[in-house]
C-alpha cells in the first residue's frame, strides 16, 4: 500500500504538472507576472505540455522506444530543455516582464545544472526533488505565500523517492539545492 500511494505520489508531482499548478497559481494570485495572457500561454506550452509529450513520443524515436525507463527520462529532459530554452526566446521576441524570464530561467539553469551534475560528477542529483522545489521557490520568490505548504509538499516528493528506492537521501538533498540555487543567483543578475 506505501509503495502505491508513494508511486501516486510521484505522478502527481512530474516537473510539467508541478509547472502547470504553479502558472495557475501565479495566474490567480499574481496575473502581473505574465503581462499579456499569450505569456501564460507560452509558459503552459512550454514548461507543461512539451515535456509532457516526450512520455507518449518516446515509443516512435528512435534510439529512445527501446531504452524503457532510463530512455523516457532522457527524452524527457530533452523536451524539457527544449521548452526552456523556446520559453527564453519567446520572451526575448515578446518582451515579457523580468517574472517571465526568472522562471524560464529558473528552470532552464536547474535543468542544466541537473544534466551537468549527473553527466560529470556521475552523481544522480533528483529532478523530480528540483521539479518540485523549484516552483516552490519561485512562487515564494514572487511573492505568494506558499513556504509551509510547499516544504511539506517537498518533503512528501522525497518521502515517495525514498520509499520507491528512486533516489537516495544526498540526491534530493542536491535535486532540491539546484533550483534554490538558481534563484538566489538569478534574483541577483536580474534584480
């Protein structure tokens, strides 16, 4: 029973759908953020249903429909940065407001720094932790009150990774540190 309610658990919280509550949360509590409302479009498109895509795709690539698990979450990182960087250049072409570009950059340098991490040090930081932490931050960064709620919610994501045996404690722990990371350094460039 632990171990399905730790595998909902960790459907419910896949880094597209944490993005996906948190623009509707930005949308119903600071609309500001997105300017024009093509932006919160873009945004769902991109931070949403482009990475979200990449599960259904994964049987009609090559090189990724025989892979099984490992091949779907490469393939899903790559949509992901894929939308990341579409997300930046939109804002470019659109000139958003400066909340635009700290969540698409939020999320384009935790997704690097997740691959850089896992590629170089062979040290498999969780981004399902960074998924779920980093739009945490961002709501609490831009204001809306959701800390107490969302450290809770961090501490269920991790709880299911561990009892799934998916991550161990030291890989949340980076997953997690990732996202905050790049905040506070983003907050500084772009402030």
């Amino acid at each position: 029973m632990k171990e399905k309610i730790a595998k909902i658990i960790r459907t419910c919280t896949i880094a597209p759908i944490m993005a996906m509550v948190t623009l509707v949360i930005f949308y119903l509590t600071e609309p500001q953020i997105f300017g024009k409302m093509y932006n919160l479009a873009f945004a769902l498109l991109f931070l949403t249903v482009l990475p979200v895509l990449a599960y259904p795709l994964q049987k009609y690539i090559p090189g990724y429909k025989d892979k099984g698990r490992e091949g779907q979450r490469t393939l899903a990182m790559i949509f992901a940065v894929c939308g990341y960087v579409f997300g930046c250049l939109m804002t470019l072409c659109l000139n958003a407001p400066i909340e635009m570009w700290l969540i698409y950059l939020t999320y384009m340098m935790s997704g690097a720094c997740v691959v850089l991490i896992n590629k170089l040090f062979h040290f498999r930081a969780s981004g399902h932790a960074c998924g779920a932490a980093g739009p945490i931050a961002l709501l609490v960064c831009l204001g809306v009150p959701v800390l107490i709620p969302g450290f809770i919610l961090v501490g269920i994501v991790w709880w299911a990774s561990l009892v799934l045996k998916r991550h161990t404690l030291p890989q949340l722990v980076g997953g997690t540190t990732i996202p905050l990371s790049a905040i506070v350094i983003l907050n500084v460039l772009l402030r």
